[in-house]
C-alpha cells in the first residue's frame, strides 16, 4: 500500500510542475496548422528541427544564455530582449505566452522573425543543425499530416 504513494510522490517530484514537452508528430500538426509549412520558404521540417534543438519540443522551456546572458522563452527559445515585453518586443507579445503549449502567439512571433533580414538564421541552432541536413526530411517521418 505505501508503494504506490511514495511512487506518486517521487513521480511528482521528478516533473517539475507545468513541464509540458510535446510530441515530433504534435508539434509538426500544430506548426502546420500554424501556416509554418513553406512560410517564408522554409518547409515545415525546418521548423520541426528548429523547435527540437532550440527546446528538445517544449514549449513551457526557459533557457538563460550564459554566453551573452539572454533568456529564451517557449518552443522556439524566442529571445526576450528582442522577441517579446523584457525588450523590443519585435512581436508585442508578453514572454509568458510564448511559454502557452497551444502556440498559437509562438507561432505569429516567429513568422515576424523569419521576415527579418537573417531568416532562419536568427537562430544559430538552425544553422548548426538544420539549414544543410540532407535527413530533414526524417523530423516528419510517421507523422500524419
């Protein structure tokens, strides 16, 4: 009988609270459904990829940069100094709803930063990662669409 209570409280201690990480699949539906596939001429596998190594598909994710001391906020790590209301707010948009799993302020935050002058490449993970993977095409494998 006290097995299966100290399990559930080591199962509530390992998640922290609100730690929401979606599927490859989910994340390929939600960013289609978002008008992401060939926006800006970027198939929806960039974006899949990009998502994977800015938040390994987190969108609750909240990373500092110790490198130049940014944080980065959701799925698509959208940097708070230029993305959203701790800066610019280029998206006018609070960081905290970049953190909302529906993605849907993530999702019009990034087609605003996608039309800047770098593209894709305002993320440096994208460019170390995905801009010339011959496997991109493997980010939709399975998944139905």
């Amino acid at each position: 009988m006290k097995v299966p209570a100290v399990l559930a409280l080591l199962g509530c201690l390992v998640l922290p609270s609100g730690a929401y990480v979606l599927g490859r699949c989910a994340v390929a539906r939600k960013l289609q459904e978002g008008g992401l596939d060939y926006f800006e001429g970027y198939s929806l596998a960039n974006w899949v990829c990009l998502a994977y190594f800015e938040s390994k598909f987190n969108p609750s994710a909240v990373y500092e940069n110790s490198r130049d001391g940014s944080t980065g906020y959701g799925l698509f790590q959208i940097r708070a100094n230029e993305g959203c209301d701790q800066g610019k707010n280029l998206c006018r948009v609070s960081c905290s709803a970049l953190l909302n799993p529906n993605l849907k302020d993530t999702i019009e935050c990034v087609k605003i930063i996608v039309k800047g002058k770098d593209g894709m490449g305002a993320w440096p993970s994208w460019s170390r990662n995905c801009q010339l993977s011959d496997t991109l095409a493997r980010w939709l494998d399975g998944c139905e669409l």
